[in-house]
C-alpha cells in the first residue's frame, strides 16, 4: 500500500485569498473523496491527512468534520504557541483531539527554521516540544514535522537524537508501508479543486510527478535567493495575510 499524505493549516467556513487557508466547504468535498476512494479501492494511493501548526480551526472545524467520517488525522503542534498564541489551540484542545483517537506530533517549539538554529536551540525545539506535548497528554510523541520543510543532515541528526521516529516534510511524494524516517506530504491550497485531488490519486496520472519537479524547482529557488528573499516572494505570490503575531516564523 502507497499512501500519499495530504498537508492542511487552516480552515475557514468562507475561505480567503491566502492559499494556505482551505474553506470547510472544499475539506468536506474532499474527506469525503478520501472515504469514497478508502472503501472502494479505486485509488492506487492511500489518502492520509495531516495538519501543522495547531489552528484553533483544527479544532472547531475540522475535528467534527473527521469525527462524523471516521477520519483520523495526525495533528503537528507548534508548541511555544499552545494556549499562548490568539488563534491556537490551548492543551484542552489538543487532549480532546488525542482522546478522540488522533495522533499527535511536534512543529517544533516556535516554528524557527530548523537550519538556522545553534544546537542549543535545536534542543529546545525538538525535545523541549516533544517532551511538553508528552508531559500534557500523557502519551508518547514521535513524529515531527518541519517548519518550512526545510532540513538539512545536522538538523535530521537533531531530530533523531530528540527521539523522533518520523520526520515529515513538504516534499509531495508518496510513500511505501511501513513508513520510513522522511515522509513526504502535499501541501493542499485552497484553489486546488477536487477533481485535481482526486487525479492525483489516480495511478494512471501524472500529476504527482509534476508536483515533485516543481517543488524541486522551488527549492533550487530558496537556496540561490536564500530564506529571507525568498520568503517574501513566496509571501507575495500566495497571498500570505498580515499577521503581527508572525515574525520570525516560517512558511512551507
């Protein structure tokens, strides 16, 4: 079985022109393409479905939407922000969603890029997060995600020395069971319609592989501009809303 896992932020009942916001309209469109394609056995990938961050929206729309499905998710929290940040999720939030049978995982502790951080830092990032979220839910914690995707070999090594046994990534490409260290992951915009998601999970279409040279090409982008630059490209082009709670974060 290949599984391909579906990356999600933030949902909003009437969406926005920022792309990383997904109106509830198109998410219970495409939970229940997920369900459909799951029972019938017509997709030659496995649907599994992620968040990062820990909006407050997770939460408020998304949970029932997956609850009345029978959809699990794994839910990746940015944890410095839990309970402090207007907007997240608070840890009764995120024990609700454990009891109600989700997976829980690391963002980090405040979203930093990875690559940027002394080895200090990192310790603070990765096993300060895992062993908080650990402490306040009462269960073990073993994936992480990566804020902004972006890693390299001192950062994996962080990781894995921090106890993590899944690193999740941006790079859109299906994966093989059992899952291995990396696991990459399509980063769902919100005018990304359902008869594209569902080409995707086609056997027969291509259009995976064209997600996976364009992200190629993107991160060739990111390293000839660099992070700041390229940021506020990236800011421009999707249409990043203003967020004064933000600096010093990252995007996908």
């Amino acid at each position: 079985m290949r599984r391909l896992h579906f990356l999600y932020h933030e949902l909003r009942p009437r969406g926005s022109d920022y792309s990383y916001i997904v109106d509830t309209e198109n998410f219970v469109k495409q939970m229940d393409l997920f369900v459909q394609l799951r029972a019938a056995g017509r997709s030659s990938l496995w649907p599994e479905v992620t968040f990062d961050d820990g909006h407050i929206s997770n939460y408020d729309y998304a949970l029932p939407i997956l609850q009345s499905r029978g959809v699990t998710a794994r839910f990746f929290i940015t944890v410095g922000w839990t309970g402090k940040k207007a907007g997240y999720m608070g840890w009764p939030e995120l024990r609700s969603l454990h009891e109600s049978g989700h997976a829980i995982g690391a963002h980090s502790w405040s979203h930093a890029l990875l690559t940027h951080c002394t080895q200090k830092d990192l310790y603070k990032e990765l096993s300060g997060a895992r062993l908080t979220l650990e402490d306040n839910l009462g269960t073990q914690v073993t994936a992480m995600s990566l804020p902004g995707g972006r890693f390299n070999r001192r950062v994996l090594a962080a990781c894995v020395d921090a106890g993590y046994k899944q690193i999740y990534t941006s790079e859109p490409k299906a994966e093989e069971d059992p899952l291995g260290l990396m696991v990459g992951r399509l980063n769902v915009l919100g005018d990304m319609t359902l008869e594209w998601i569902r080409s995707v999970l086609q056997h027969e279409s291509d259009e995976l592989a064209s997600l996976e040279r364009r992200y190629r090409i993107n991160a060739a982008a990111k390293r000839i501009l660099g992070d700041w630059l390229y940021e506020k490209f990236w800011a421009i082009l999707n249409r990043k809303e203003p967020d004064g709670d933000d600096a010093g974060t990252s995007v996908e």
